[in-house]
C-alpha cells in the first residue's frame, strides 16, 4: 500500500524523501511524487510508474531544493495511476500540499460539500478532498485546520502535510494506517515503516490513533485530536541496518528464504525451557490455559493458511477445537464467540486493515486477543492483549516465507504448551516434539541448499497456464500456500484443493501435461493422496510430489518428487513448503517478473 516520507531539517529533503521511498518499494506502489518547499512556494513532481522514473525526472531530487518536503509512492485505490491522481495533493491555492495512505470512506459527501462551497476538483482521488477540507479550514492555524478535519473524515489515514506559510513545520497525523515519526540531529521524519529512516535514526515515535505529530527541524510535538499535547517516548530500533537490504542476494524473496533457518531458531529458542515450552507473553496461568475452551484464528493472506496448519495441529494435540476465519470474512459475519474461546490473530505486518478490524471486533465483544505478530510495535501488537512476536525481522519482499514459518512455529509452541497444560500428551511425546521442533532449522537448511533440483523444473513450469496444488490435512495447508506464493510473483493461474475434493468438479481441468503438485506427508492420508495423484496422472497430469524421506514407493504415482527430511508428521509444513517457495521464486525469475514487488499486490494491505 502506499508509502509515506517526510523530512524537515538541515539536510536537502528531496534526496532523502525519495531514499526513505525506495525503502518503501516493497509496499507496492503505482507511482510517486514530492512536494518540496523551495524558499518561497511548494512545488510538486509526480511520475507514474516506478520510483527511479521520479528519480530521473528529478535528477536524484536535484532539480527540487528545499529542506523540508513530503513524497508519496501511490498504492492506486481511487483512480487510475496517473500524474493527476498520484500524491501529493495541493489545495487550489497550492499552499496545501498533502500525502495519504489509507481510505476516506466519506470522501463523497465532503467533496459534494465542498463543490457546493466553490471548491474544484481535479482527481478522482479522496485524497484531495483533505487538502481541500484544510483549505476550508485553514485560518492562519495549521493545527485547528488539522483537527477540524480529524473530526470530520471517516475511514483510514496516515497524513503528512505541508503548510506553505508554514515551512518550519510538518504535520503527520494516523487513524488505522501506520506511520512513524523520529528525529536526528539534523532533522526530523515521518516515515510510512522503519526501514525507510533507519538509516538516519534509530529513535522512533509511534504515532497514535488521530495523534498529530508537529514536526520541526529540532523538535517533534504530539497532540490529540482536542489539541491537547501529550508526552511520547522514543522508541529504540535495534534491527540490524543490513536486514533490510538485499546483503548480495538477486531479490530479497530468495534473501528471505534462506533466513528461515535462523528465523525459525529465533522464533523458538526463547520458548524452549529445558524439556517445556515456556510463553510468558501469553500472559496466562496455566489453569487459564487449560480453561480455554475453542479457539477462533482469524488472518488474511499467507497468515490465515498458517492458522489453517495450527487449527489441524493444535486440535490434534492439545483436542481444544479450532475455527478458522479469513479476517475479511470473520469481521462481518457477526461470529458466535462463546466463554471460554479465545482469539488469536496473526499478521506479519500487524498493520492488515480486516485482522486490525477483527481484532477491534473481538475485543469489543469483551474477547481477550492474542496477536502473533511480526512488527514490533504495529498496530495489532499495540491493540492487542497480549502479543507473541515472531522473530523473523523486516520482512521486504511482497511474497512472504520467513514471516510465514516464523508463524507456523508460534503456532506449534501454542499448540504443544495446550497440549501440555491439558494433559493430551504425554510428557515423553512433549520433549520428542521439542525435539523434532530443534532440528527444524538444520533440516529447513538443507532443502534450500538443494535448490538446483527444484530450480532445474521449475525452469519447465515457465510458460505454464494452470498448476494445481492438492494435499489432505496439514497437505491442504501446505498446498494453499504453495498455490498462493506461485500465484502471487509468477501470475500463473494456480488452485488449491483438498485432495479428496478435486474429482467432485476441478479434475475437470486437468489436461495432458497440467502440471499437479501432490503434497503428502501425513502418514494416515498417504495412500489416500496416492490414489488422487493416480487419478489426476490418468487424465494426462505430470504429477510433482512432495513427500516424506523413505516413502519412494510414491515414485509409481509421480513423475518427479522432492524428499522432505523426516520430522513430526504435524511440523512438515515447515519443511515442505521450502520446495514450493523455492518453486514459486525460480518461475517467477524465469519469467522475468518483478519477484519482489508483483504487480497489483501490496505487502502491508492497510485498507480493507
Ligand atoms: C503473502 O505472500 C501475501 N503477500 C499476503 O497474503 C499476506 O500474507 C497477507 O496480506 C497478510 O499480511 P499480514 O501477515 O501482514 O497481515
């Protein structure tokens, strides 16, 4: 979605803003543009495209001086991508210059207003509804124009905003779309993510829910929507400054995946007390655990087929059942949640607009949440009760795999630690699993360092139209995110079913040469998920398999099959989904795609 920079300081702003935007690719965007105040009026560059179209047009920034300016890269919601709609947003005057990420749901009805009141509009965008709404407001106080304005839109909104008569300040105000301000010696920024000003300071501020932030070159102001100051304290980001960046690798996908091994270590390690799983963050006694009577995981995306993975897990170990709900779905569908259930909603970014709303759904409901998140200090990790962090550091690339298995582990720890307090297991099975979870990263290893055999076919699958993942139980999790990672950086059509479901319509699909991966590592759906490979391979299907180390009988059903090493049969999405990322990588590479930041798609999905 879209990202936000801006910079007021010593420094030349342009330079920096489109720096702090390039951060900010990974977002996914459709164009760009900055607003720099030269000395004595604001100017606006906009181009449409990738960044590096601005960067040329401006010459790095050159062409636009200034010490204080704020610039976009435009996620297009309202509006074609074009130079008109793209940020920033002047008011009529061009004294007004405004930057948004986010949604003003009651953009209609203003604009109506104000055109009844004079006021033209240009684009088809609500942004400009808000830098005309400014001007409306605007009486020689930035501030009371601000806070009118944030007690008449609706929706979601970070805003950074430029007031010409005003160049000594910038304004940076959030409701429901992330945004951070922090602070050197030289200047101060307002940044849609970290990455984008970790480069100049490590000292941050999460702005609050309709908090404005008044920026100066040497001072950063916080205020409610009442205009009543508040005090905030600097946030220190310890992450490393090279996790963000590529560190030699072709795109930070690949970068990503070969993290997973020390993601997964991360995630666990600090949850491994001798022979126990030890969650202090859940907060919970162990009477309260044992309490728990269902569990609700709601997620969108990559993140709800991990809870589709920890619902076959955790009601295999720990009995409690699992329902699990794409956030988009569960926030509207007014879901019974009953004494003893407990919430839990997971999200990399912890900024994801329909798993932010069905948390807030959630809890007004009096439901305690529990978020597993990855970015420390996002909104779900702030608004939820308690938060189980997944250690995977920044996540770049729009396709996630190191979130995804830092998840999946989170997932696990919870389910074992049920198991445990619920008497389901036995604690000879408790320390085995621990076991089995220890080897993970060694194992997950491993399969990447076999790549070139994943490589090699992928390289076949380049000019494919249609592939199909099936698999049963934790096979079905592990096949709708295979599907969705092929999907999502190559654009080739891809399904995922459950197995056993196929031939009741999708088979019909399958011609001479569709190409089925076969996930099957469950032991008791083996035989089962074999005669479905059979069934697809006698209608013309070159069949993939992904299976146990050891089950080379499967070899008779497929045409080509990635061994996975032997683990847990409930912890072999962590290893299998390792080929089929790899899978995924190596056709969209062939392709030539953008692997990074595919089209239409943004990594933090902050409207709904
Ligand atoms: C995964 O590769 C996707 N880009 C997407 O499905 C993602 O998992 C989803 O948007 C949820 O994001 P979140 O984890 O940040 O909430």
């Amino acid at each position: 979605m879209c990202g936000i920079v801006g910079y007021i300081g010593k420094e030349q702003a342009s330079a920096i803003i489109l720096d702090g935007l390039s951060k900010l690719e990974y977002r996914g965007y459709d164009s760009a543009g900055m607003a720099i105040f030269d000395g004595t009026k604001v100017n606006i560059t906009k181009a449409v495209g990738r960044l590096k179209v601005l960067d040329e047009l401006t010459h790095g920034g050159e062409t636009m001086p200034g010490t204080v300016g704020i610039g976009h890269t435009r996620w297009a919601t309202h509006g074609v991508p074009n130079n008109v709609n793209s940020h920033p947003h002047f008011n009529a005057s061009e004294t007004i210059a405004v930057v948004h990420n986010g949604i003003i749901e009651n953009y209609i009805p203003l604009k109506n207003k104000l055109i009844r009141k004079g006021y033209q509009f240009i684009s088809e965008t609500d942004t400009e509804v808000i830098a005309q709404l400014l001007d409306y407001y605007y009486k020689g106080n930035p501030m009371e124009a601000i806070t009118k304005v944030l007690h008449r839109v609706e929706g979601s909104y970070a805003l950074g905003i430029l007031f010409a008569e005003f160049p000594d300040e910038i304004f940076a105000v959030r409701k429901g779309s992330p945004l951070i301000v922090g602070q050197n010696n030289n200047g101060a920024f307002i940044a849609s993510d970290v990455p984008a000003i970790l480069k100049y300071t490590r000292n941050v501020y999460y702005v609050d829910e309709q908090e404005v932030a008044c920026l100066k070159a040497d001072e950063i102001k916080f205020y409610t929507v009442d205009e009543e100051e508040v005090q905030k304290e600097a946030v220190h980001i310890d992450w490393d400054a090279n996790a963000a960046e590529k560190g030699g690798y072709e795109h930070f996908m690949l970068k990503e995946m070969y993290e997973q091994p020390k993601t997964v270590l991360d995630t666990l390690s600090p949850r491994i007390k001798g022979n126990k799983i030890s969650i202090e963050e859940l907060n919970m006694t162990d009477e309260e655990l044992k309490a728990i009577k269902k569990i609700h995981i709601v997620a969108c995306g990559s993140a709800y087929h991990t809870g589709v993975t920890g619902k076959y897990v955790i009601e295999e170990l720990a009995r409690v059942p699992v329902e699990v709900d794409v956030a988009s779905e569960f926030r509207y569908r007014n879901p019974v949640l009953e004494e003893g259930g407990m919430v839990i909603v997971i999200s990399q970014s912890g900024e994801t607009a329909d798993t932010l709303a069905a948390l807030r759904e959630s809890k007004k409901r009096g439901f305690k949440v529990l978020g597993i998140v990855n970015v420390v200090g996002s909104s779900i990790a702030r608004e939820a009760d308690n938060v189980m962090y997944t250690w995977a550091g920044p996540e770049i690339s729009v396709a996630t795999t190191k979130a995804y298995s830092a998840q999946l582990i989170a997932l696990y720890l919870l389910a074992i630690k049920l198991a445990e307090v619920k008497e389901t297991v036995s604690m000879t099975e408790i320390t085995s699993l621990i076991g089995d979870l220890k080897r993970l990263p060694d194992q997950i290893e491993l399969l990447l360092n076999n790549k070139e055999k994943i490589q090699r076919f992928a390289n076949r699958y380049v000019g494919a139209k249609d592939i199909f993942f099936i698999g049963r139980g934790i096979d079905y999790a592990i096949s709708l995110e295979g599907s969705l990672k092929l999907k999502e950086i190559s654009y080739i059509h891809s399904e995922a079913y459950a197995a056993g479901e196929l031939k009741h319509g999708t088979i019909s699909l399958i011609e001479e040469g569709t190409l089925v991966a076969a996930v099957s590592t469950q032991k008791n759906l083996y035989q089962k998920t074999i005669s479905n490979m059979v069934e697809v391979k006698s209608r013309g299907a070159f069949v993939l398999a992904v299976t146990n180390e050891g089950n080379y009988d499967i070899e008779k059903a497929a045409d080509y099959v990635i061994y996975i090493p032997e683990t847990n049969q409930y912890f072999t999405n962590s290893l299998a989904i390792i080929p089929l990322q790899l899978f995924a990588y190596y056709v969209s590479v062939g392709k030539g795609c953008d692997v990074d930041k595919p089209r239409n798609l943004a990594k933090s999905v902050t409207v709904e």
